[in-house]
C-alpha cells in the first residue's frame, strides 16, 4: 500500500517562543511542546485545519498549500506552491 506523505504545517523555531497556545487549541492532539518549542508529536492526526495558524500570537506557524492549475497547452500540469499570506 502507497502511503501519502504527511503535510504539517512549518513553524519558524526563530519566532516561536513555546506560549502552548497552538497545543492548547489543536482539535486533533497533534501538537506538543518539546524543548519550549512546538512539535508535531502526533503529525499524522494534523488534518491541516489552521487553527494552530491562526492562534499563535507570533505568527510563527504557517500553512503552505499547492495549488495545481488546470493542464497547460501539450497536457503538461503547471504546479506552484504558495502560502497563505500571498
């Protein structure tokens, strides 16, 4: 059975400052505190729902998506990543 990589949102270890609000929040447990900073301890129960995203107060987890548009002349699929803020 192919597995599906798991996607967990990016935290920037340079802005978090381990406040515990994202864990106190997660719906699905998949957040911890590990050395004062965040962890996914549990990655595979994220389901990506951006609530950890919209409560850090530092703004130090982010949610990245890729958005594939519609095949390009020649059937190739043009691919780009971007994150919310853009």
């Amino acid at each position: 059975m192919n597995r599906v990589p798991i996607v967990l949102p990016v935290v920037d270890e340079n802005i978090c400052t381990g406040c515990g609000e994202c864990v106190e929040r997660c719906p699905s447990h998949a957040v911890s505190i590990v050395g004062g900073r965040v962890h996914f301890s549990a990655g595979e129960q994220c389901t990506y729902c951006g609530v950890c995203e919209d409560v850090c107060p530092e703004g130090a987890v982010s949610l990245y998506f890729e958005v594939v548009i519609a095949p390009a002349a020649g059937g190739q699929e043009s691919l780009q990543t971007i994150s919310e803020e853009s």
